[in-house]
C-alpha cells in the first residue's frame, strides 16, 4: 500500500511542526516545508525519522508562486503523490494599531498568509482532484480565533488575512466537494509558539491567558491532534467546518 503524503506548510516550527512529527507518527510520510530555518525543518525530519517514519524537508516560500509549484512537485517526486495538506505558513507583524499601517506591511501578510494559502490550496487540488485525475485528498487549514475576535489594538491585519482564510475554507470546501477533497480549518486560540515574538511580545500568552475560559494557553499538540482528525477518515463526513482550539474563547 502506497504512503499518505502529507505537506505540511510552515512546519520548522510551532504548530506546523507539532503536526508534521504526529502525523509522521500515525503512518503519513511527510513534506516539511520551511522559508529559512533548514536546521529546525530537518530536526523535524529527523524526529519522524527517528521514530521510523518518513520525511523530507523543502525549502519554499507560499507567497511566491514558483515556489509554490516546485514545493508540491518536490514532495510528490521524492515521496508519492499527495494526500493531504496543512496549509499551516503564516506571518505577523508588531503589534499596532490599524492608523499606524502602512501598505507595505498589509501587503507581506496578506501576501503570505491568504495569497499563500491559496496557492497551495490550488496546488493540492491539482494533484488530489478526481477532476484532474487524482484519488482524493484533504485540506486543513490553519485560522485563528483572532478571524473572530478581530484583535483591536495589535494585529487587525492578521485577524483580517485569517477572516480570509475562513470564507476560502467554505467555498473551497464546496467546490471540490464532489471531487473526493474534504476541506476544513481549525482556529488556535492562545497557543504557546514563537510567533507572538514576532509581533514584539514573547509572553503574550501569559499575559491573556486570564482571558482564556480555560485560563491557560495551549500548545501546539493540543491543535495538532484536531488536525490530524480533520485530515484522517474518522472526518469522512466533515467539510467546510471548523474546530476552535482556543480553551473556550
């Protein structure tokens, strides 16, 4: 029986990392795709590898078409056609509010968190649809519960690029709906990653935790197991939905 090939975008670290080593650990062989941190993205490798699955690691940007294409190409020729795919890459800026953004910044968010994953959400039907001669396939991608909340103050651009996410995520789904693809998504809440310090401020989690219903953060397994959920057959009947993984918020 021929491997499930999973692409998991953003996959060096946090999230897409987590998702990358269970899903390598439930049988999948695994692209992990990173932008610059070739070390981390083969430490991941080298954990699924360890644990006597499959992986390998390839460099891509998703805001970049070409890229895009050679991702899908590389994952394809040096494990099997693909599966599945965590369209997990995304990006945040310092904290601000939206009368201090300039056009510039818009652009690098929405350009890597929305034109990004539309990218790879067409790449993987091109490879999955029965339409295009494909066996099926699933697509996960990865929102916030910041596409609720809007998050006034620090990040309403990222909140808007993930608003984005959610309506693609339905109207995908829809689409291919009859063309063996189910398409989901899952909105982390507060989750303790390395991104918060790219918007300037490391221990955000600590800080809003109190906000949590739960009263804690979570951690990236925690959003990885609803992922790997979304993606196995036990969601056969699940598309277009979502699950928040935000302790109650």
């Amino acid at each position: 029986m021929p491997p499930r090939v999973l692409i998991v975008t953003g996959a060096s670290r946090g999230i897409g990392a987590a998702t990358a080593r269970l899903a390598g650990a439930r049988g999948y062989a695994v692209c992990v795709n990173y932008v610059r941190n070739r070390d981390a993205a083969e430490q991941v490798v080298r954990d699924i590898e360890t644990a006597g699955g499959r992986a390998v690691a390839v460099a891509a940007d998703v805001s970049r078409e070409a890229d895009v294409v050679r991702l899908f190409q590389t994952a394809a020729e040096a494990l099997g056609p693909p599966c599945g795919l965590v369209n997990n890459a995304g990006i945040l800026e310092t904290q601000m509010r939206v009368d201090q953004m300039e056009a510039a910044r818009l652009e690098r968010v929405f350009q890597a968190n929305v034109v990004g994953a539309f990218l790879c959400a067409r790449e993987a039907v091109r490879h999955m649809s029965t339409k295009h001669g494909g066996a099926g396939g699933a697509i996960v991608n990865v929102s916030s519960v910041a596409a609720r909340t809007g998050s006034p103050g620090e990040y309403v651009d990222y909140a808007a690029s993930k608003a984005a996410i959610d309506a693609m995520t339905i109207g995908l789904a829809q689409e291919v709906a009859l063309e063996g693809i189910r398409v989901n998504a899952v909105r982390p809440g507060f989750i303790y990653t390395d991104i918060h310090a790219s918007g300037g401020e490391p221990n955000r989690v600590d800080r809003v935790k109190a906000f949590v219903p739960m009263r804690r953060g979570g951690m990236p397994a925690e959003v990885a197991a609803a992922i790997l959920w979304l993606l196995s057959d036990e969601a056969s009947f699940t598309t277009g939905a979502f699950i928040d993984v935000a302790g109650g918020r």
